[in-house]
C-alpha cells in the first residue's frame, strides 16, 4: 500500500442511526489506488457514499471492515494528518481577520515558526490571485475568493495530498474558472489532488483519473482517456459540408454531423479508410482522425443506472 498516496481494500461502513438504532450501510466495500501526482475524481450521485469515503481517509471515521493507507500510513494514523490539505464543501473563515492573518493563524495550528509562515502565506496568495486583496477582512470577499482563499490554506503546509470537497461548490462560471485554472496550476506544479465532485465537466476537463461509486460500491474507475474511449470506433473531421457528402457517408458512418462547414462522422475502426477515400472523392478536406471518446456525463448517467435498477 505504500507505493500509492491513497489506497483503499474493500472498505466497509456501517451507521446505526436514531432511538432504533436502524442499519444504514453507508460503503458496502470500496477500492481504489491512487498514484502520485494529478488530479483524481471521486464521483457519484447523492448518497452514493462520497462524503464516507472523505471522513474514512481524513480519520474523521474508521471503516468498520477493510484496509488502507494515506500517504503510506494506515488509516488514522495520526502522522499522516500533517501531511494533509483539506478543503470541506462548506468552509466556514472568520470574517474580521484578512488573509494574511487567518493563515498565520493556521499556520500556528500546524506548528509552523513565524518566517516559514510568512513566506508560505506570501507564495500562495499570490498563486490564489488574493494578493492585492490580502488587507481585506475575509467578510468583503467574494464566493468565489473566498473558494480560493480556501485552496490557499490548504496548500499552507505544503501537503503531499490535498483532498477537496466540491471545490467550485455555488460558483459562477467565472469563479468555476478561477478555480479551476488554480487546480491545473497545481498540478503542473507536482501536487496530488483528490477530489470529490458534482461538476462532471469540470471533473472531466481537469482530472487524470476517476472513481465512480454508487450505493456504497466501485462502479468503474481509472483513467479518464481509457474511460471515455468508446472501443472500436474512430472520429474523423472533415472541412466541408453538402446533402451530397451527407448521403455519400451516411451509409459508411455509425453517425454523422453538419454544421458550419464541418463534417464529423464516426466510424467504425474497421471502416476508416474507406469513409476517407470517400471523403477525398468528395473534395472534402481532413482535419482529424482520433478514438472517439464520449462524454464523462455519458459514463456517469450509463454506469449509474445500471447500477441503480
């Protein structure tokens, strides 16, 4: 388990909830490796079990079967703690202190000496975009820096692994941006991203690799390229448009488009070079050919009802 930041085996948990102390299985047995390095995706729909599997891997909670280990250490283990970022969906800052401030008041919390503070905190507000804003109280900041700011004392004690809980929660598409263009940074950076999300195209723009749960249980997961890729088919993109190139390639296509004086069609493997000769008759000129990929939204919705009925 060691050679992964993150691994969970067949992790099981169980609730016993009001005067009955009723069963609710929140995990009924998941499993995932994560790598060093990227941004991975906990995805799945409301109570599916996503916020469980936070706790389990904070040391909030303990599985009540199966095993694992953060950064190399069991779960729980305190050692691990400080080697952490952690982002909840709903942060809650003091709004009479300013940036600089709050994050030397978590950087006491972490044991950090004055300088180290001071230079960490100067770093990240300007990787946040907060830094001519620092001398504002957290209360005049917007949602959006606010989520930012987030993401700052997060990264304070330069964590191994930073593990987010909807990071673009109640933004605008602006803030969304400018959130995500900050996780990308990190990632170029070398950071490990963990992070759990209802955003699926965000998800699917910016992480490597995805886990999708559902009713407490893996549904699939692994890398987003090999997910999406629809096995067998191939996307060609022509230049040009024309009810006669429509007719011609239609019956050679598994499906096809026109707009704007594209043509993309999708073709089985087998038949791809026969639609481009085809294509070449026609006069139309070529843009692409590349593995046809559906959406993250496609995989979720597909593998969830499956999962649901």
């Amino acid at each position: 388990m060691g050679d992964f930041v993150v691994s969970l085996n067949n992790i099981k948990k169980v609730y016993r909830l009001g005067f009955s102390r009723r069963r609710v299985e929140a995990i009924h047995g998941i499993s995932l490796e994560i790598e060093s390095g990227g941004i991975f995706g906990l995805l799945g729909p409301n109570g599916a079990g996503k916020t469980t599997a936070l706790k389990i891997l904070l040391g909030i909670v303990f599985p009540d079967e199966g095993t694992g280990s953060v950064l190399g250490r069991p779960l729980g283990d305190r050692s691990a703690h400080h080697r952490l970022g952690f982002l909840p969906e709903q942060p809650y800052f003091y709004g009479f202190l300013t940036a600089e401030k709050a994050l030397n008041l978590y950087g006491k919390f972490f044991g950090m000496d004055h300088d180290a503070i001071k230079s960490r905190s100067s770093a990240l507000l300007d990787v946040a975009g907060l830094r001519h804003d620092s001398h504002l109280t957290l209360g005049k900041y917007s949602k959006g820096m606010l989520q930012r700011f987030g993401i700052a004392q997060a990264l304070l004690n330069d964590p191994e692994l930073v593990i987010m809980d909807e990071p673009s929660s109640g933004l605008d598409p602006l803030g969304q941006k400018e959130v995500r263009d900050m996780l990308l940074r990190l990632r170029d950076e070398g950071n490990t991203i963990f992070l759990s999300s209802h955003q699926l195209s965000e998800v699917e723009s910016i992480c490597d690799s995805v886990c999708i749960i559902n009713k407490g249980r893996n549904v699939t997961g692994g890398p987003l390229s090999l997910l999406l890729a629809v096995e067998g088919v191939d996307r060609i993109t022509l230049e040009g448009e024309s009810p006669e190139a429509l007719g011609r390639l239609e019956p050679l296509s598994v499906r096809v488009e026109q707009a704007e004086g594209i043509t993309v069609l999708d073709v089985e493997s087998a038949g791809v070079y026969r639609a481009l000769d085809a294509a070449r008759e026609l006069g139309m000129g070529l843009v692409s050919v590349e593995p046809h990929r559906r959406s993250l939204e496609d995989l979720f919705l597909e593998t969830t009802k499956e999962t649901s009925d």
